[in-house]
C-alpha cells in the first residue's frame, strides 16, 4: 500500500505546541543551564526566538517515500512549502513525480529517481539546479499510519467531492458528489489516480486534504479546545518524520505560527499548465518534458509576486 504525505500544513500547525507541550517533558529535552524548562521556550543556547519578524522565509522539501521490503527508496510526493514567519499564508509547490529533469551525475530522467539515486541529498540538489529554488530543511514521511492521523485530524470525516470512477475503483457503497470520507477511505480518495486527470488528480486531491486539514487543525488550536488531538498528532506523527530541521529551528517556526496563525494554504502544480508535452524515452518511459524557464519563472512569480526577471 503506497504511504501518503501528511505534509507541512499539518506538522507545521501541530508542532506550534512542541514549545509548551508535556511531549518535549517526556523525552527530557534539557532545559537551559541555570534555568528552567520554561526558560528554554524563549531561547536555545543562547538564541533568542524573538523577534520574530527578522526571520527569513524558509523553504521546506517535503517528501513522501513509498518503500516496499527491500526495494530501493522511492519519491512518490515531493512538495516545497515556503513559510514566511509572521505571514498568514504558506505556499506549496508540488512536483509532478514524472518531470523530465537533469539529475547531477546522471542521465535525464524523472525527478523522483533522483531520490532512488542518490537519497533527498540528491533530490534537493535537483530540486536546485531545475528550478533555481533553494531547500534549507527537508521532511521525509513515510506513513504506515496515515489511517490513524487522518482519524486525528478528521474525527468527523471530511467533506469532498467523489466521482463514479473512483467509486468504482475501490467499491464504494456512495454516490457521486459531496459526502464524508473517514479513515482509509481519506488514503483511497488521495491514493487514486484511475481516471483522465491520472497522477494530475491525485496530485490536487493531495493539495486539497493537506488545505482541509490545516483548516480544521488551526480552528482547534484558535478555540483554544482539543488540546488531547493535538498531543495526541504530535505523538504519532513525530514517529513517522524525519527531519534535517533542528528542534532549536522547529521551536521557532512553532512559535511563530502560534503568534500568526496560518489561515491559508496557496498551491502550484509544476509543470504549469501549457509548460509541457508527453514525452517517450528508451531509459525512463514516459515522461513530462517541460519547458524549464516557464516553470522557473512560474515559481518565482508564485513564491514572490513581485519578482521580475
């Protein structure tokens, strides 16, 4: 069964409450010398948190790795989110698995066997050299229990549209239209991909749960209720992440979406729409070969409204 990003949207908003939360207590993350736990909240070896408006925009690299036994790693999501601190809105930038893209030290080929290669070192050199786009933390999820977060976050279910295909496709005793998926019908309705749109609407249904589920996770935190599932996604998602992200630097951006709750989550799908042609090829199949300066530039123009060549 393929394993499904639970991606920033969610970790982000969660672990606003690592800061302050019993979770950190538990494991024995040290407090300051000559101080007390509280005391390591505002400042880690000496750093202060504040203020928080001199901190930069980040871009995070997530990736959701599909690995079966013995296979070789594989990158089946791969997302940019960019988050800028005392903003209300994150970016996130998803790339098709199938880009046709130079990967350092190889051929050509499709961007996610860069991961297969060479790891997320080599994804996000990449990720770097394609788009000009550069990665300061990377996130690796690989869920075996995304049924149980989607249960944390979802209590009631979510909303969404289905459609006859995907009924189909896993028989579903539903009609077509809006009705409430729960559990492992969350991870099907993301996991499908056998209609026209193919991995193009698997790709928008992922951008639409991780935005329902931000949603959803930012009013439970403003209502000041819920404190039990926050704790509670803390615990099982950190099980399941890994990270090149500090805690010193998770403290930080926990800090500041606690103070500027993010009310909003904008998507890019690249390749644009229009940047790109179906492509054959001996070594890799097929392919999305792109035009690499339009989606440059669509990147820039997203991440920075103002940017201009």
């Amino acid at each position: 069964m393929k394993k499904i990003v639970l991606t920033f949207a969610i970790v982000l908003s969660a672990i606003v409450f690592i800061s302050g939360s019993p979770f950190w207590r538990d494991e024995g993350l040290p407090a300051a010398e000559g101080g007390t736990a509280g005391d390591n909240l505002l400042s880690v070896k000496g750093e202060s948190f504040f203020p928080l408006e001199k901190m930069e925009p980040v871009n995070f690299l997530l990736i959701g790795s599909d690995q079966r036994q013995d296979e070789a790693a594989r990158a089946d999501v791969m997302m940019v989110v960019q988050y800028i601190p005392q903003a209300s809105t994150v970016k996130l930038v998803s790339i098709m698995r199938d880009t046709f893209v130079e990967i350092p030290g190889h051929d050509k080929s499709k961007i996610n066997h860069a991961f297969s290669w060479g790891g997320e070192e080599l994804l996000v050199e990449t990720i770097q050299q394609n788009f000009d786009l550069k990665i300061q933390h990377t996130v690796k999820i690989d869920f075996n229990d995304f049924i149980s977060m989607m249960d944390l976050v979802f209590p009631e279910g979510v909303k969404v549209g289905i459609t006859q295909p995907m009924i189909n496709h896993w028989k579903w005793l539903k009609e077509p239209g809006e009705v409430v998926l729960k559990g492992e019908e969350i991870l099907q309705y993301v996991r499908f991909r056998g209609d026209v749109n193919n991995d193009f609407g698997r790709v928008e249904r992922q951008q639409e749960i991780i935005r329902l589920a931000e949603e959803n996770l930012m009013k439970t935190i403003q209502s000041g209720e819920g404190m039990t599932t926050i704790t509670s996604l803390i615990r099982e998602g950190l099980n399941n992440v890994e990270t090149s992200t500090p805690i010193s630097e998770i403290m930080k951006y926990g800090m500041s979406v606690l103070l500027n709750p993010i009310d909003k989550v904008e998507t890019l799908r690249i390749p644009v729409e229009g940047s790109f042609t179906d492509f054959s090829t001996t070594h890799a199949g097929l392919v999305l070969k792109m035009d690499e300066q339009k989606n440059r530039e669509a990147i820039m123009v997203f991440l920075d409204p103002h940017y201009h060549e």
